[in-house]
C-alpha cells in the first residue's frame, strides 16, 4: 500500500489551502527545479558536480582569509546552498529573492553544503 496522499484536484485544493506560505513556496521551488532538469539541493553530495536551481534568500558581504566574499543563500524547496563568489564584492542581479541556477562542485563547510566561485544563469525577472 502506498502511503501518498490521492492526487484528485479537490484533496490538491484542500492541501493547498491547508498548507502555510513557505510550504507553497516550497513546493513550487522543488517542482521548478524538477521541470529544469536540475538535482535537487537536498541530494546534493559532498564533491559532487551539479547544476541547481532557486532562490537567493541571503546576499551578504563576508571576507575570507582576507579577502572579499559575496556570500548568497540558495534555497530550492528542499535544502540550503551556500553560493560563494571568492574576490568579489558584488555581483549585478545578486540579490535576494532573485532565481538563478548555479552548477559546479559542492563541498561541505562546517556541515553545510556549499558552492564556491559557480557558473551562473540568472532567470528572467517577472517568470516568478
């Protein structure tokens, strides 16, 4: 027996109505990156090369070993990624609540996941 919820429009509607605004917005991030053929933060290895997609939460400047560090919380509905751009004091289109999608190689610090110096897409504005 499976223990998923029916899937009929009604029962999508009482869950929808239900659920608080994170969870919505949750759910749309995790399907956002499921139709773009993105892995999922949440699934995300440590030394694994991926491409990820959400939304910016957090843009902060924080210097590492001396140097400048623009720091982003990337959030996709399942997990957080830390996105770090090394020398870098800002970056055009950085900001929160902007989407992007960000690929290169994960590494855990302090046991988040993070992501240094990625290649980035910024999504268009007005698609949210």
């Amino acid at each position: 027996m499976s223990a998923e919820k029916p899937t009929g429009r009604f029962r999508r509607m009482l869950d929808r109505l239900s659920s608080s605004q994170e969870d919505l917005e949750s759910e749309e991030l995790r399907e956002d990156a499921q139709a773009s053929g993105c892995t999922r933060i949440g699934d995300c290895r440590d030394r694994q090369i991926v491409k990820v997609t959400g939304t910016l939460r957090t843009v902060t400047l924080r210097p590492r070993a001396g140097v400048p560090a623009l720091e982003a919380e990337l959030f996709d509905g399942t997990a957080p990624l830390d996105v770090v751009w090394l020398g870098r004091r800002s970056i055009a289109g950085i900001e929160p609540g902007r989407k992007l999608i960000a690929s290169g190689r994960i590494s855990m610090s302090h046991g988040r996941r993070v992501l240094f110096n990625p290649k980035y897409e910024l999504r268009p504005l007005g698609q949210e």
